[in-house]
C-alpha cells in the first residue's frame, strides 16, 4: 500500500459505491440508519485517505465493497455494514473500540474486537486444522456475524487477488480453500462457494482449469441443443395447464467437474452429469403439491432412476435448501440431473440463508434474528444434517502452538493441560508457560486464540497436587501414571539406601526391622516406607534416632525385668527367716560360685556340715536354692560390729 489523496475520478468511484450500498439496504433500512452508515463511512475515509492497496485503489473501496457483498450476496444488515466500514479503523488505532461503542452501540463494539481477534491469527496451518479453525472463529464470539463479515472480506480479496503480494496471496487461498469455502458451503451461498472454489483453483491449478473452462465453452452449443430438445415436450405441457415456469440447463462449477474426474478416475469426456435441468416455478400456490404434479409429468417422457430421487422439500437440508432432485434417462440413453422447485426455493439455492428470512411473515428484525442464530447452527455442524442446538464451543477452548498448530481443550484448561496436549515428556517437566508472549504459571487458565510456548526445566517432575488443577482427562491419566513410575524408582532406590543406612548401624536387614520403621511412621507398607525413603522424606537422622530410641527402650524394659526379678526374688527371701539366738555359734562362709563382697546385697544357704554359705541375690545358683531349697534360705546382711561381719536381718516370722 502506498500514501496518496484521493483524485476526481476516485472520489466518483467511492460516492457511487456508496449510493449503490445504500440502495442495496432499502429493505430493512430503519429510521437513523442511514446517517449511522454515513458517519462509519466518513471515519473510514479519514482513517484510510492515504492508504492504498498494491494496484494503487484506495483501500476505502475495499471496505465499501466487503460492505456490499455483505448485504447483497450474505444477507446482512446495518450493523453488519457498519463493522465491515469500520474495524481496520480500530486495528490502525485511528479511534478506539470505547469511542466507537459511543457512537454506534454495544453491537459493533462486540463484532469488531471479534473481527479485531480474528485478523491476529495466525492462520499458516489452516490445512491441518480447518475444522477447530472454523470452530475457534465461532468461540471468539457468540455473534457469528464475525465470520460472515470475514467470509465476504475473502471473497473480495480472491476477487482483487493479483492486488496482493506473493505471500498475501497464498495466504488468502489457504484460507478460501480451508475455511471460506466450507463455510459457505455449510450455509448453502452455493453463488460464493462456487466461486471461491473456482477462483483458488484457478490460482493453484491453473493449467487444469483453463483446460476444463475451454471444454466447457467448446461444448456449450452441444449442450444448449440437447436441453433444448429435452425440455421442449415438458415446456410444452406444463404452459398447457397453467404453470408459468423457468426452465435452464446448468453446467457444473469447474472445481466440480475436476473433483468428479479425479474421485472417479476419468476425463472430461466421461462425467456424464456435467449439467443438470432446473424447473423453477414462478407462481405456485402450493409449492409441495406442485413440485410433485411437474415431477409426474418428467417421468411420463423419461424413465427416472428411482435410487437417485431426493426429496429435499418434505424435510429441507439444514441449510434451508429446499427442491427436489430425481435422474431420468433421456435420448441417447443419457442420464440427465433434473432439479425442480420454486422461485422461493430457488433464491434460498443461490443465495443461502440469506434469502431465507426475507420471506418470513414475522418482522424483518425478528426474521433476521432467528436467521442469525440458525446460520450458527450450521457453521457449527461439521456435517450437514438434522443440528442439535448445543452450543458446544462455550465448552471448548482453542489454542495456538508457537508453530501455528492448534489444541483443542475444554474450557477451564490450564497451561499443564496443554503442555500435555503437546506432548507427555513436555507436560512432566513444565515449569510455567509464555502465554501471548507474557510468562504465566503452570496453574494459568487459557483462553480462547492464546498463543501458548510452554518451559520446561530437567528438574521438574510431576507432583500429586497437579491433580488438582488439570482438568483434562489426557492430563490427569499422564500425571497419575508418571507419579506411579516415580513412586516405584523411588521405591527401588530407596530400599537400596536402607539397606546401607541399615549396615552403616549395625542393624540387621529384615522384615522384623523394617517393619517396626513402617509401623513407627505409620506407612501402610513397606512399598511406602522405600518411596519415602527414596524421595528423601526420611532420612539417616530420623532413623538412627529411631533405633537409638528403641535400643534404650529395649534396655530400659531389660533393667525393668531384672529389677522386677530381683524383687520377686527378695520377695521370696523375706519368706524364708528363722531364729538367731545361736546364730554367733554358726559358722559361715563365702560361696565360691559368686565370690559376694562388702556392700553387695546377699542371702544365706544353710548347708549340711558347711554351716550357712553366703551368695549374692544375683548368683547364677540363687533361684535353683530358691526354689528346692526355699526352708534353707536365711535372710542376713553385712554388720557394722563383730568379727563375723554379718548379721541377721530379722529374727523371727511374723
């Protein structure tokens, strides 16, 4: 685009292209609406006045022109024509989507930050993705007005194609081929589609389109002779009983009669169903009646194919077309397409959708409302059939890759769910991401068009409280079969380390051992108690500690028993006393088998010829006189007077 006012000649052209657009709006025109179309009008050009395209037209005739084909060929309407004027105004920052909710409502605002989303896109992977493409354009917005306005702006740009630069234009038939020609298709435009499809084949298959164009005219008259002479009969009898009738003979699109030839592997010369017969009824009364009487008088003069009969007027495709289709064998034994329906049917045929609500009896608003929520339904259904309202993008959300690929995900979807979308590997080592080129955390929420680039970092592993954010099922399986992996290596590494930690106390390995650390840490199992050990939650402190305890405890309940012995034992003792009147007569002497000292505690046997035999309460042989001996045993102690150094403790029982 180069800098330049606007001259003479080009300021006619923009007044008369704007007299036409105003002209072409005369249908639903309500009062104002004429000066908010002036006022978006007059901010485009000031916007605009020294932009121009790459052939040197101002670029305000582009967007008068999106504007037409807006109303004309799509069906829209004010607001629509308003947004199509107006939103490269916002992304050249000329005025602000703020001012311009001001100056014309909540609507426009709405569509052009829509069509503001979707001209960032990047859009070099189309190919791979078209269906979430066609998808993610519908979640940018709930008004699918959006997607008509940049339908009707490709179909300009493919119409002004050598306009652009080598790579504007190869992005434009990617787009047409991907997504616009679809879409048109799905909304029954047969017009546009038809020739977005012929227009990106002449572009991309250039050689093959001539080709097929030339024998196409070269067979024109043929044809034109043949369609003659098979309606004649038919014209005839249908003017006899009143039916004021169209009769024609279509030829199908170039990009059609290619597809035929390449799915059936044939030339030109073999697509038998190169044209087709369309009967429009121009003043029927009652139009499934009267289909069905001219459909009677076809198959008095021809043989139909009663396998190829459609019925699209008892139940009408989901894009309104309605008609009904039947095959006849005509002269020559050729098979002839015959397609009758009515002038209404027709204007819905040619121009989709955007015919449909003009014969509605309701008001224009309303009609255009409830057109406008059926075209939604459409685009939003990849096949063509019966559409079940469910609104199921609200549900989705649709994200970039850094190399233009895209995610499908649920709405809620956080960075670690897409991470892995992308990849399992990518997804145990995210650390956060750079969303839009902002860097966010591995919790952040997504939105719809995010540009995503994950990090990651060697380090990173996947944790148990990731569950709790990833909300894809793809993310929760891959997070909980990781951490199992991670449990088990962590189990193995971490029963070799017991093992060391084990000999390095002195403690023998086994289960008696290990077990009493499982039920110290109050782990279900072994398994647990490896995993903790190996993931370092334990480690060599806390279960040296444990043993130091449980030694001492293991000592302290041994001294606790010798203790309780040793009393049971002077229990015993104390049992065992007699008289000590003749004690000093007695003699006495030191067992050798405990060799008792000053200050140990003792008891006395009473020995047959021996006299009594002092032992320590602690003798090896104690509780064996205890025991068979009990009436020998005397209870005595050291004394602090007499040469014999010991006395009796008590004299008598009592």
């Amino acid at each position: 685009m180069k800098s330049q006012l606007f001259t003479e000649q080009e300021r006619t052209q923009i007044v008369k292209k704007y007299q036409r657009l105003l002209s072409s709006c005369n249908i639903f025109l309500e009062k104002n609406d004429v000066q908010l179309i002036r006022m978006a009008l007059d901010i485009a050009i000031d916007a605009h006045k020294n932009i121009r395209r790459n052939n040197r037209e101002p670029y305000i005739l582009h967007l008068i022109s999106v504007a037409q084909i807006v109303v004309e060929e799509i069906g829209l309407s004010t607001t629509s024509i308003i947004c199509s004027l107006l939103y490269d105004v916002v992304k050249e920052k000329s005025i602000t989507i703020e001012e311009l909710e001001i100056k014309f409502g909540k609507s426009v605002s709405y569509i052009i930050k829509g069509l503001i989303k979707i001209s960032k896109l990047n859009t070099e992977k189309i190919p791979l993705h078209a269906e979430n493409f066609i998808s993610l354009l519908l979640s940018f917005t709930d008004d699918v007005r959006v997607v008509l306005i940049e339908l009707a702006n490709n179909l300009y740009c493919l119409r002004n194609y050598e306009a652009y630069s080598d790579s504007e234009q190869k992005q434009i038939l990617i787009e047409t081929i991907n997504l616009y020609a679809p879409i048109a298709h799905r909304l029954g435009l047969y017009n546009i589609k038809t020739e977005l499809e012929d227009l990106s084949m002449k572009y991309t298959e250039p050689e093959t389109y001539k080709t097929i164009l030339n024998k196409l005219k070269e067979t024109k008259s043929k044809r034109e002779k043949y369609v003659k002479t098979f309606i004649e009969p038919i014209d005839k009898e249908l003017k006899q009983l009143g039916y004021d009738c169209e009769i024609k003979g279509r030829s199908k699109s170039v990009y059609s009669i290619w597809k035929k030839m390449k799915k059936q592997g044939v030339p030109f010369e073999e697509v038998y169903d190169i044209f087709a017969i369309r009967i429009i009824i121009n003043n029927s009364k009652d139009e499934k009646a009267d289909c069905w009487n001219i459909y009677s008088i076809i198959t008095n003069y021809y043989q139909p194919n009663t396998e190829r009969l459609r019925d699209w007027i008892s139940v009408p495709k989901s894009n309104g077309y309605e008609a009904l289709h039947t095959t006849v064998a005509a002269t020559e034994n050729m098979w002839i397409e015959v397609q009758i329906r009515t002038r209404r049917m027709d204007d819905i045929a040619e121009k989709g959708l955007a015919a449909h609500w003009k014969y509605k009896e309701s008001s224009k608003n309303q009609a255009h409302d409830d057109w406008l929520k059926k075209v939604r339904d459409i685009i939003s259904t990849k096949k063509i059939a019966t559409i079940d309202k469910s609104n199921k993008y609200s549900s989705d959300v649709y994200l970039f890759t850094p190399n233009g690929d895209i995610k499908k995900l649920k709405a809620g979807a956080t960075v670690l769910d897409f991470a892995y979308a992308v990849h399992s590997n990518v997804g145990d080592t995210c650390t956060g991401a750079k969303v839009n080129d902002k860097i966010v955390p591995i919790k952040h929420i997504l939105s719809n068009g995010d540009r995503v680039e994950i990090l990651t970092s060697k380090r990173q592993t996947p944790k148990i409280d990731w569950l709790s954010f990833a909300i894809s099922t793809r993310a929760k399986n891959k997070i909980k079969r990781a951490i199992r992996e991670i449990d088990y290596q962590d189990a193995e590494e971490g029963k070799d380390i017991l093992k060391r930690k084990f000999k390095h106390l002195k403690i023998d390995f086994n289960d008696e051992n290990v077990y009493k650390l499982v039920n110290h840490f109050k782990f279900k199992n072994i398994l647990e108690l490896y995993q903790n050990v190996g993931s370092n939650r334990i480690d060599f402190i806390q279960i040296k500690e444990f043993f130091n305890l449980l030694e001492t405890k293991e000592l302290r309940k041994i001294e606790k028993k010798t203790i309780e012995k040793e009393s049971q034992e002077e229990q015993q003792l104390d049992k065992y006393l007699f008289s000590d009147k003749d004690f000093d007569k007695i003699d006495f002497s030191l067992a050798n088998c405990c060799k008792p000292k000053s200050g140990d505690k003792i008891f006395g046997f009473v020995t047959v010829n021996k006299g009594i035999t002092i032992h320590k309460k602690n003798c090896p042989n104690a509780s064996y006189m205890i025991k068979n001996f009990p009436y020998r045993i005397i209870k005595i102690k050291w004394s602090k007077k007499g040469k014999n150094n010991i006395e009796v403790i008590n004299t008598k029982n009592s």
